[in-house]
C-alpha cells in the first residue's frame, strides 16, 4: 500500500479514537452502567488507543516496538471486559 495513504490512515483512526474519548468523557451513562468505574477509565482507553495509532503511523507496524503491540493489546482487553461489564450490568448475557 502507499506509504502516505497508510500514515494518513492511521491518523484518522487516531483522530477518531480521540473524538471517541471527547463523546465517553461527557457522555451520561445509563443507570446499568453509571455505577461501575469502568465508565470514568473508558476515554482514558480510547486516548491511549489513539496515541498507539499515531506511534504506529510512525513505526510503520502495529507489531513493532513490542511494547506497542502489548499496549495495543491491553487496550482491546480493556475494552472487551468494559464492554463485558456493561452487558452484564444490561441483564443481556
């Protein structure tokens, strides 16, 4: 893929995953979720996934440095077991 296309890729992703933290932070949790903690640690996850986008666009990989794909991966298991949590407090299993 083109070199420029790919970089300006991954800083739309992190410009999204930026505006996703902005929504999250301001964002009025319904009763099921509003209790949990969970929901206060959610921007600062889509933030830290944003700046693994912008350090990627300038490794190159998303595999390298190695402490870049441990982040990466922290981050989307921070995310499943948010999103676990809220199904669970939802009723919905």
């Amino acid at each position: 893929m083109n070199d420029a296309f790919v970089r300006g890729f991954n800083l739309g992703e992190a410009v999204l995953w930026g505006v996703l933290a902005l929504l999250t932070l301001f964002w009025r949790a319904p009763d099921r979720f509003a209790g949990t903690h969970w929901r206060r640690f959610l921007p600062v996850g889509f933030l830290i996934f944003g700046v693994t986008d912008l350090i990627e666009r300038e490794t190159g990989a998303w595999w390298r440095p190695w402490w870049l794909l441990m982040l990466k991966t922290a981050c989307v298991a921070f995310f499943f077991f948010t999103w676990r949590r809220w199904r669970i407090g939802s009723g919905t299993r």
